[in-house]
C-alpha cells in the first residue's frame, strides 16, 4: 500500500510551470510575427481573397474564407491573442481564442495546409488547457504530468518523422533530400559538400539518426545541452537550405520543455512584464477531466499518424493518411491534371483545366494529391451547373505525377467517373465501374468491368546518383 501511495505521490509532483509559461511567451511571440509576415507580404490577399474558388477539406467544409474585411479581423486578432500571450494578459483564454482561429484559418482552403500549423494549433490547444497561472508567484506550480504531456507531444513529431524516413528513397538513394540540395550547389562552404554524389545521402542518414535519438538525449541530463545544440544546429541549417516557414523556430522553442520545469528561472535575464490578470488553480474535477481529455488527445493523435500503416498503398503515392501523420519533407511529388467533362444531357466532351478556375500555386498542389482531384471535380459539378441542379455531368482525370523524381506516370484512373469516388473510402482496394471516354469521338462508353481509383506508381527507381545498396555491394 505504501508502495501504490508512493507512486501515485511521485505521479502527482508539483514542479514549476516556469518552462511553461516560457513555451507560451514564445508561441504567442511566433504567432505575432507569422501573423504579420501574413499581412506584410501581402499573403491574405493572395491565399485568401484572390483566388475565385477553393479545395475544401473532405467534411471540413465551411465555404472558403471570409469576407476581406473579416480575414483581416481574424488575422489582427490572432496578433492580439499573440501579444496577450507573450505578456501574460489571460493567456489561457488568448492561447484558446488563437487554436480555434488558426483551426478556422486551416479549413478555409486545403492547398494551405502546412505541418508546422498543424502543430501550432496543438500546441496553442494545450497551452489553453495547462492550469498554469497568469503571472509569476511563489505558488505557481503546475502538476509534472503536464510538463510530460509536452515533452511527449514534441516527442511524437521527432519519432513519428524518424518513422517516415525508413523509406527506400530517403536511406537508399538520399531522395528527395538531392533534389533539393542541388539549387545549392553554389553554396559557400557546404555547396561543394551538397554536389557530391554521396553528400545529400549523408545528410539524409543524419537527418533519420538524429529524429531516431534526439528525444532519448534530451531526456538524459548529461546530454541535454549538447542534444540542444544539435536541435538550434539541425533546424538552423534546414531554415536556410528550405522554405519550410515558422516550423525551425517553433521546434526551437517548444523543445525547451525538455530541460528541468524550473529552467527560465535561472536565467540573470528576467522579464520586467508583470501580469495584470491572475488565475485560480483548477480545481481536482476540473484536473481529472483536462488529464482525461490529454490521455484521450495522445491516444487520437498516435492512432491518426500511424493510420497509414493499416491502409493500402504507398503513403507517399496515394496521401490516404498523410496528414497529421508528421511525415516531414520525405517526398518530392509534382503533377499535372486535366478534367475531361462529359455533358450527359448533350453529349458534349470538353477538356477543362483547372487554372481557368484556380489560382497557380492551388494548382500546384492539387494536382499531385487524389484526394483534392477529387474534392475539386465534384466542386467543378457545381460550378457548371450553375445553379441548374438538373445537369447532369461524368468528370474524368488525365493526371500524371512523379515522386522524388521518379519518371511521371498516370496517377487516377482515367476511365472513373470522380463524381461516384467515395471519399470515405480507401484509394486502392475499392473498384468503381468504368467507362471509356473518347474526345475525337464524343463519346462515353462503360466498360463492363471495375476498376480501381488509383494507379500504382512507377515502379522505376527515384532520380539518383547514388545506390547505398549497389555502392556497398549488399543484397537487393
């Protein structure tokens, strides 16, 4: 009995939510900038306002972004959440109203997803939910567990991306990491490196061991500072090579936690900012219920980023689990995309490509990811029915993509009607009826047979120079 009481004590420790408070001052100092970098570029108009039409997320459909004046809103209010959480002015609260909002942001168009958001928006949930107070006391303490459900958040990102990694491409042919290198041949210093042949397979064995062990030697004491250094080192150079955004720097930041809860204390430095709001420790329900909610979240989390493992496929090829799966910068995948219509009620069989409807960059993205070829053409039915919901239409998809700089090959199956694709479903494993379309002819024939949605990918090994498996003479 002394034993269980023990171990239930040391569960239950009380530590300093310093390093807490510290993560929450930087998350909100990140958001502020990012917002403002936003508006300064002049990206709201670009993402949000110019585009004529957008790709929604598959049951996250809330009708594309705002009106002007309120993307702008949400934005300027995402800076003040920012700002009240950098000073400590009911943090928790700003910390919410900020998760809620860029949540919000990231539904409007699906081509704008980015990983280090997803995190962001994670992270700021958390925050709202930590019972940590508004300023600085000598009662400020927070339970250990807390600091834990951090440090295991940041854990998941590392061992998750190392997970990613065990790719042939990445460890075999140092793909797609070669492709990128080489707009830095140039480079002072490390350009040389880069252009070797066996440079970016070297960086990208770094790249798996130091994801595979960071998280091990920032728990060890004795290595903590080094495997700090290793952490501002790796996500420097990957900021300077990549346009990879906010991500570096809220990995830089967010790892903090790894040091002991009472670390920002320490340091001569002090901030002068005094909180003018204070909250009261959340009573033991209220904790019951917001461990409950952690446990539940880590559960949903892990299950979401290892679903792929339990769906046909290549992940890389058919994106059916990719998101939230933190699977970073693994692939280099581009594509091209034409929609055939078929004008059931004429006929008539027309070539449609989706730049007449979409912007570039939205192109771009779309056309390397089913999901999205789908989302859109049944978005392009509505579009040409133009409010005549008796039209009736068949869209098809000549689409051809390329992976890690794999010779491109058709990607969906240009003989399935997109607008009967169940999105609920599968990629590869479900058979559709399908048809055989003619432009020159004008016609739609079915064929009597089903098939599948998705093509396999080339079988054709990634563009390299460099084969560790050949180099080394070991066994295929």
């Amino acid at each position: 009995m002394k034993s269980a009481h023990a171990s239930v004590h040391r569960s239950r420790t009380k530590v300093s939510s310093a390093s807490i408070r510290f993560l929450c001052r930087t998350m909100g100092a990140l958001l502020v900038l990012s917002s403002t970098r936003f508006w300064l570029k002049g990206w709201l108009e670009e993402l949000n306002n110019k585009p004529q039409h957008y790709i929604p997320f598959y049951r996250l459909d809330f009708g594309g972004p705002p009106s002007e004046t309120l993307v702008y809103s949400v934005y300027f209010t995402l800076i003040l959440c920012g700002l009240a959480m950098f000073f400590s002015l009911a943090s928790r609260a700003a910390a919410g109203l900020a998760c809620v909002l860029l949540f919000w942001v990231q539904t409007w168009d699906a081509t704008n997803y980015l990983n280090h958001y997803a995190l962001l928006v994670i992270l700021l949930g958390m925050l709202a939910m930590a019972p940590c107070h508004g300023r600085r006391d000598q009662n400020d303490t927070i339970d250990l567990r807390w600091v834990n459900i951090f440090r295991a958040q940041l854990a998941c990102v590392y061992i998750f991306a190392a997970f990613a990694k065990l790719g042939s491409d990445w460890l075999r042919y140092g793909q797609p990491l070669d492709l990128w290198l080489r707009a830095h041949w140039d480079m002072p210093i490390l350009g040389p490196f880069f252009s070797w042949s066996w440079g970016p397979l070297i960086m990208s064995w770094a790249g798996f061991i130091y994801d595979a062990t960071i998280v091990f030697f920032l728990c060890k004491s004795k290595t903590r500072p080094f495997a700090y250094i290793a952490v501002i080192v790796f996500h420097v150079m990957t900021s300077l090579l990549f346009n990879i955004g906010m991500f570096p720097w809220i990995m830089i930041l967010a790892t903090t936690v790894f040091f002991p809860p009472d670390w920002p204390e320490h340091l001569k430095f002090r901030s002068a900012v005094k909180s003018r709001f204070h909250f009261q420790k959340a009573s033991a329900i209220t904790l019951g219920k917001q461990y409950l909610l952690a446990y539940c979240f880590f559960f949903l989390q892990i299950t979401t980023a290892s679903r792929h493992y339990f769906l046909p496929g290549n992940v890389l090829w058919n994106d059916d689990g990719m998101r939230l799966s933190w699977r970073v910068m693994v692939r280099e995948k581009s594509g091209s995309l034409t929609y055939i219509v078929h004008d059931q009620d004429s006929g008539r069989i027309s070539n449609v490509n989706p730049h007449e409807y979409l912007e570039w960059r939205q192109v771009a993205e779309m056309s390397a990811r089913p999901a999205m070829i789908v989302l859109f053409a049944k978005k392009l039915e509505a579009i040409l029915q133009n409010g005549d919901g008796t039209r009736r239409f068949q869209i098809f998809a000549d689409s051809h993509a390329s992976l890690n700089g794999r010779r491109r090959s058709r990607m969906v199956n240009p003989h399935i009607d997109l607008l009967a694709v169940n999105l609920s479903k599968s990629f590869e494993g479900e058979e559709y009826s399908a048809y055989k379309v003619s432009i020159a002819e004008q016609h739609v024939v079915p064929i009597a047979a089903t098939e599948n949605l998705l093509l396999p990918m080339s079988k054709d090994a990634p563009l390299h120079r460099i084969d560790i498996v050949k180099s080394l003479g070991l066994r295929q």
